[in-house]
C-alpha cells in the first residue's frame, strides 16, 4: 500500500477496505482515495487502479453490489466514478 498513489489525483494516503483476505494477501477489497472520493476494487489480490474513462460502469457497479454489506456506505453512495445512486 505504501507504493501505491491514486491515478487522478496522486494522493498516496489511501485507505484499504479488506473484505476477503487469505494469510498475509487481500483477496478482494478496495483501495479509497479520500482526497477525490475514487474507490479502486481489488479482485482475486490485484488492485484495478485505472483512470475513470478506462473502467467499466457494469463491472464497478457489480462489484458494489456483491459486496454491499462489507463497503462502507459513503463508497456506496458517493464512490467515484460509479456509486449504487
């Protein structure tokens, strides 16, 4: 985490959202950027850390659903580029 930067806005005091985690590695979670409110999933231990108009709306949005009871509310509503509004 501490090598990591978000793309938009290169803030490298990101919070890490653990929902899955298998011995020392995150298995699935999201990584926040609090400064620009962008969320980055990590799926099967590889954060997707790319630029708002390479990401897909379908692919962000099912992943909020299938994990809604582990993510944070202000992600789920006001997440950056796609929130569950």
């Amino acid at each position: 985490m501490e090598i990591l930067a978000c793309p938009i806005c290169k803030n490298n005091d990101l919070e890490l959202i653990v929902i899955e985690q298998n011995d020392e590695e995150v298995e699935t979670g999201l990584i926040n950027c609090s400064t620009c409110s962008r969320y980055y999933p990590i799926k099967k231990t590889i954060p997707i850390m790319l630029p708002d108009d390479l990401r897909k709306k379908e692919e962000d949005i099912k992943f909020l659903k299938a994990h809604q009871k582990e993510i944070p509310n202000y992600i789920l509503k006001s997440g950056k580029p796609f929130s569950l509004n």
